[in-house]
C-alpha cells in the first residue's frame, strides 16, 4: 500500500486515509467521528490527476511585451517591492535540456516567500510547507514573456483549513499587487 502506516498496538496496517497527524492514530476500531465528513476526508486524501479540476484557476497571468530576462528582473523587484524574497529558482529549460535533452522556451520558476506570511501559515499548519513557497513562473511564449503567480487561495482550497483564509487573503493581495506593478511600464499590458 502506497501511503499506509502500522497501528503500534496491533500491528494492524491503515490506510492514510484514515490518519490524521494532528489527532492522533485512530480507536482500534477504525473509526473516528470526523470520518464521514466529506470536507475532512477530502483534507486527508491523495488526488489522482484523473480527480483533477480542468475549470480551476489556481493562477494569475500577466503578458508582457519584454524580453525573458528583462521579466526575471522586473519580476523579482516587484516581490521585493510586496516583501517576498526569492528562496528558490528553478531553470526549467536548463534542468529539462541537461537530464532529458529536450529543448523548450525560457521557462522559471521563481519560489517566492513572505516571511511574515509564512509564520502565520505555519503556526497554523506545520504540514503547510508542502505548499510553500508561493510559485511565480516567468516564462516565454509568443515571443513575449509570460508571468503566472499561483493562487494563494488553493492552501485554503487543497487544505479544507479555514483558519488560513486571512493568511491567503493577505498573500494574495502582495501577489496581485507585485503583477499589477508589472504592467504599470508603458512597455507592458496586462493580458
């Protein structure tokens, strides 16, 4: 089983669907009073890409009428700007041509993080980290560059957690505003 654990009273196998990091491993019996809640199931429970949503936002898009790295710098002044730091780069074109030998456009993806932001998140759900940092790709298509920033919304979307709304709101806010400042430049529109 792909994502099971071993009850260490009975050496009986669950599966993760029915643990819960935060309460505990369930009653010998298997059953736990959260358990036919859709929302806590759907908190629990892996997606297969078969479950996916094709009608799902889960970013925003900017078009700008500029060149890849004239973009990457734009784009990493206006987080600054928002008080995200760059903790992570990945160069997607490079990684992809080195271990496959494939060729495509300019691609980055630039993991931003708001370090106020994601103490919050955290002191309210240590496994939030999976989902950090927020992902901002830069990216060439048609010749221009493209900026897609992730939905800070989806942590409370994939997570069924509430309580991080405020966080997500705050966050989504910074990144709307860091890709607004974008296309402030007479040389850039917004798509």
């Amino acid at each position: 089983m792909a994502h099971a654990w071993v009850h260490a009273r009975t050496d009986r196998r669950r599966s993760w669907d029915d643990h819960d990091p935060r309460r505990g491993p369930p009653d010998p019996g298997g059953r736990r009073a959260d358990r036919d809640d859709p929302a806590q199931t759907r908190r629990r429970r892996w997606l297969t890409p078969k479950e996916g949503n094709p009608d799902m936002e889960y970013g925003k898009p900017i078009r700008l009428h500029t060149g890849f790295a004239e973009a990457v710098e734009r784009v990493r002044a206006a987080l600054a700007d928002q008080g995200f730091g760059v903790l992570t780069e990945i160069d997607v074109r490079t990684t992809l041509r080195d271990k496959l030998g494939t060729q495509m456009e300019d691609y980055l993806i630039l993991g931003a993080c708001n370090p106020p932001l994601a103490h919050r998140a955290l002191d309210i759900d240590r496994s939030i980290g999976t989902l950090l940092p927020c992902n901002v790709v830069v990216r060439t298509d048609a010749g221009e560059a493209l900026v897609e920033a992730a939905d800070p919304h989806m942590l409370v979307e994939l997570t069924g957690r509430g309580e991080l709304q405020a966080v997500a709101d705050e966050a989504a806010g910074k990144l709307a505003a860091a890709l607004e400042s974008l296309t402030e430049s007479p040389t850039s529109t917004k798509k």
